[in-house]
C-alpha cells in the first residue's frame, strides 16, 4: 500500500466522518505498517522513512494536557535523555480564567475553546428543572478542569485509598504510602499553621493557600458559629488524623499572587522550554495505533485540519481525563466488544471501558438574609479593588470570594459501619441574578449538599464511530443506589437545622428558598425532599472511574492495573481520573495530581523503559 496516498486522502477532506471513513478503509494494512515499525525496532532504514514521511518519534507520547498531563509531562521530562510529547486539543488557558474573583463556568457557558460542554442522558432522579439533563463541563486547553473548578485542595479521607489498596492487591495506593506524593507536590501555606508536616507538604510545584479572603469574609465566621452550634469541630481535612471522621475546615485554594494556579501554571508553565519536552496545542488525537502483538506505537491526530501521526518508542500515556481517556480508549477498539461493533468500530480488545463512571450528586439549599453582608464583584467592586488587584495582585478580585468553609459529615450509613465521612456541606453566597427567581437587592447563600460516597454507577459509551462531542452517552445515574438518595436528605436536613437553628443567623432573618415545584407537599418530609432533589440536584463534575483501577480485569470491572497498565495491551497506560476504583470523599483535583505523580515514577522506573 503507497501510505502517502493514505495521508494524502485523509488530510483532502474536513468532514471527521469521512475522515475516518478512508482511515478505517486502510485500517488492517495500516496497523500492519505500524507492526513492522515496532518489530523493525526503529533500525535505520526504518527511520529513514519515518523522516521522509515525517513522522515524529519521541519516547513518551502523553495523551491530554489537562490536571494529570501537565504534572506527568512536567516529570517525565525532567531527564534530559526522554524525548516527551504532549498533545492537548486545546491551547493555553484564557487569561480570564486566572481571575479568581469571575466565575469560570459563565466563562465556560460563553467558550466551548476552555471547556467541553454538553448534556447527561435523561436523568429521572435528578436535574428535573433542566429536564433531566444535566449540564457537564469538563476542562480543554492546558492546565485542563484546573483552569475552571472552584480551586479548592482538598484530597479524602484515608480509608478511601487504603480500599484502593485492597482491591488492586497493592500496597502504593495505601495511604500511608501516597500521602509522600499529596506533599511531593505541595508548598502549602494555607490557614493551618504552624505546619504539620507529617501531612503537608512545602517546596513542591503547586501553591496552596489564600487564606486572605477567609480571615476578611464574615460569611465564613458566621457559618463556623453554627457548625460549632451544631456539634461539629474544627479540623484540617487534609490532616488524615482528622479527615477520619469529618468535621468543619477551612478552605485551602490553589491560588498565588492573587491568580488560579492550576496544573498548567504549576508544572507545565515553569518547564515548556525544556529542550526535550514538546507541547502540541489545538492537536485531538483519535486514534491509539497498535501492532500485531498489540502494543501501543504511537496515535494519530488532527492538527489545523491535518491528520498526523507520531510514534512512541516506550509508552503513550493517556491523560485526557475520564470522559476523554475512556473515549480515545473506545475509538481505538479497546472497549466493551457490544458497544463498539454496535457502532462499527472493530473490537480489538474486550474491557469494560466506560462500564463505571461515578460522579458526586448534590443539591444545594438556598437561603436569604435581611442584612447586606457578603461581597458579591457583582455589586460591590471598586475602583480600589481594582487598583489593589492590578497593581498587587491582591484584594478582593484576587480571592475566591463566594466559597466559605465546608462541613465533612458522616450519614447513619457511615457511621453505622464506622466509614469515610460521605458528605460534603459546602457553604457559599450566592448574588441574587445566580438564579431567576432571586432578587439583586437580597443577600444570599447557599449550603450545597454533596453525597461524596457515592455509590451509584453509571455508563459512558459512545454513540456513534464518529468523532462528535454530541456522540457521547453519559449517564451518571444519579440515586440509582437508593442509599445515596437516603443520604442526600440527611444531608439536606443537617444543613437545614444547621442553619434555621443558629441564633446569629436568626438574627440576620434568615428565611429559606422554598421551591415552587415541591410547594404542594408537606415541608420537610421524606415526600418534600425526595422531590427537592429530584428538581434541584444536579452533577459535581468530579468524574471518575471509567478506566477502573484493579487486581485484574474480572476484578471490580478493572481496565487498568495497579501499576496503570492497560490490561492485554503493551506500552498503554491511563494516568488520570478515570483510574480511581471508589471516587475520593473529596473534590478530585488533588487526587488526580496525586495519581500523575504516582503514575510518573513508575514509568520512569519500569525496567522496560530503562
């Protein structure tokens, strides 16, 4: 087969249908080219023609520039002598984004360019005031959902990762061993202080403080006042003695200078000149190609229109996320045979890709009070905020203003077999446009509930062989497990009495927002709040789980090992989110950059690599 012609035809159309129409024409007499390249072992007549055709070689090939890719790029290519490619399908972050004061996903509603957007499948549990539909965002460009979450640095408890140890049979994912990578990362100058470093970190890539606008906002001293009132005590929840069994914390952000401090700005940022680390930007990868023996050689992507292809001597590392991972992972073969041949992909390997996708339901409460109290940019920026920002880098537009301290408690579930602390209370003001039926001339918060032990399972899948942001299925089955929905009322009733029940807060007026769909059933009953959190709950975005973590991969629906290999392929491995076997009690940024650092060390030190 003359492989030009091939390029040629497929860089002649623009429509991704075709395309892939053509490719999967020569897709047997291709992968076999790819087969000799890998078999040849890149001998010189070989290279040859890889530079005539010019196709690219370099030892990593990193799939996703997102929270895992920047940290694993930055890692493998602190060797001079490793040849590292990174591959992000969308560009630098908005510089809109490094603003903590504005809210990220009004930036995301406005720039598909930052963020993938797009729907649930029909829920019948949750987000009924979208119709079912619940909205997803997941992070695009580098730096990926660090460029537009909440900032907040928060990892879980540490049973959670001694389960992860128990079910992958291996003990780096016990907590007392990954607790060394959570402080490798971090230089942490947050509100606990001094610092107790048998559970933080300092020096590491990533800041981790701002405690400026917690010690000036009068919503958090407030919202402390009833927890305490409540019986919860004050801890760290990154303290693993005190993350245990929950309590009231203060919010530890990724923010330096008065600026978001992502990923890319962490660990990818300070390194992009290195001489051996290449960064492709606006380049979406389709395909993992393998070879007779099944191992993974190299990818192949569009750039500018351009379909190209690059070719890894020892691993591709997919970082893409657990929407993008688990997709690449499909729309190469490598799936759940019934899915893809459904959809006229050919199943080169049977794993449940997809088969486990978790997110974190929640609800959120809100209230109003008759006192103007909370800073809202909205309202109330000035032109010396603007001053202080601009020219220091602090004040109020450099905090992240609306988010005010948050609760771990444990459900009647958790505490009757002594678990994790499974919900989250997280306590923010909310501006009166928020939401249509607030006013602008009332102050607002919210306590959002989150059931952060979930146990619900879910689908991701594909819908059509072609690549098409609309073909995605995604159903995070939200209260599929009755328990969860059990759990999210006692969470909504905690927060309740928390609230209605503190004498600082009765003296503010505070009055709760009823809503308009539930108001013919008597308040506060299991009817009242089953169909509150039918109206009024929705994603927390921190998916997980689609790549599972496993002993083998019969084990817990597993697709990868407890070393991040891909099961029956060579070369491959998911490093991000997807790999989680149980989602943390916890938001999942650091847990991810936690996994990429795991990840990294054992690329670098597997003997097949060296």
């Amino acid at each position: 087969m003359d492989r030009n012609l091939v390029l040629v035809a497929l860089n002649a159309f623009s429509s991704s249908s075709v395309l892939l129409l053509v490719f999967f024409t020569y897709q047997t007499n291709f992968l076999d080219y790819l087969s000799t390249i890998q078999e040849a072992k890149l001998n010189q007549e070989i290279a040859m023609k890889m530079q005539e055709w010019n196709i690219e070689v370099f030892d990593y090939i990193i799939v996703g520039g997102g929270t895992a890719g920047c940290v694993v790029a930055n890692r493998l290519s602190e060797n001079p002598k490793n040849k590292v490619l990174l591959l992000e399908r969308g560009g630098d972050p908005n510089p809109l984004t490094l603003i903590p004061a504005l809210t990220s996903s009004n930036l995301v509603a406005e720039s598909k360019t930052i963020a993938y957007v797009g729907q649930t499948s029909t829920q019948s549990k949750a987000c009924l005031n979208q119709g079912g539909n619940c909205s997803v965002f997941a992070g695009r460009g580098l730096g990926g959902s660090t460029n537009i979450n909440g900032m907040v640095y928060i990892r879980g408890s540490p049973q959670i990762f001694d389960l992860w140890s128990e079910i992958t049979k291996d003990d780096i994912w016990a907590y007392k061993n990954v607790l060394k990578y959570f402080k490798k990362s971090e230089d942490y100058d947050g509100y606990y202080q001094p610092i107790d470093t048998n559970y933080h970190g300092t020096g590491g890539e990533w800041y981790i403080g701002n405690t400026e606008r917690q010690e000036g906002n009068p919503a958090t001293q407030y919202f402390f006042n009833a927890a305490e009132n409540s019986g919860f005590s004050l801890i760290d929840i990154n303290n693993g003695a005190e993350a245990r069994t929950g309590g009231y914390s203060h919010m530890d952000f990724y923010i330096k200078s008065g600026q978001r401090f992502g990923t890319y700005s962490a660990f990818l940022e300070p390194v992009i000149n290195r001489t051996n680390l290449n960064v492709y930007r606006y380049s979406r990868v389709f395909e993992i190609t393998l070879n007779k023996a099944k191992r993974a050689t190299g990818v192949l992507y569009i750039q500018n229109g351009v379909v190209k292809e690059v070719v890894a001597r020892k691993e591709v590392i997919l970082s893409a996320g657990a929407l993008g991972s688990a997709e690449l992972l499909m729309r190469s073969g490598i799936g759940p045979s019934e899915v893809l041949e459904s959809i006229g992909i050919p199943a080169r390997i049977n794993l449940p890709v997809g088969k486990t996708l978790i997110d974190q339901p929640s609800a959120g409460l809100v209230f109003s009070i008759n006192k103007t109290l909370f800073y809202y940019p909205q309202r109330d920026t000035t032109l010396t905020d603007i001053y202080d920002y601009v020219n220091n880098g602090s004040g109020n537009i450099g905090n992240e203003f609306s988010s005010a301290g948050y609760i771990f408690a444990q459900s009647s579930f958790a505490r009757n077999t002594d678990g994790f602390p499974d919900l989250e209370l997280f306590y923010s003001t909310l501006f009166g446009t928020s939401l249509p039926s607030l006013s602008p001339d009332v102050d607002y918060f919210s306590c959002n509930v989150g059931v952060v032990g979930v146990k619900s399972i879910g689908e991701f899948r594909l819908l059509t062989r072609y690549m098409d942001d609309k073909g995605l299925f995604i159903n995070p089955n939200y209260f599929g497990n009755p328990e969860d929905l059990q759990a999210m009322i006692e969470g909504l009733t905690t927060s309740l009495d928390l609230f209605l029940n503190s004498p600082e807060f009765q003296a503010l007026g505070i009055k709760f927002q009823t809503v308009a769909a539930c108001d013919g059933i008597e308040f506060n009953t299991t009817d009242y709040w089953t169909c509150y959190i039918k109206e009024q709950s929705g994603p927390s975005l921190h998916y997980t789980g689609t790549s599972r973590m496993g002993f083998d991969d019969k084990n817990f629906s597993a697709v990868v090992n407890s070393k991040l290999k891909v099961f029956d392929i060579g070369g491959l491995r998911v490093v991000d989110a997807s790999i989680m076997p149980i989602s943390p009690n916890a938001h999942t940024s650091a847990a991810t950059v936690m996994i990429a650092e795991v990840g990294a060390e054992l690329i670098l030190n597997d003997p097949a690599n060296n």
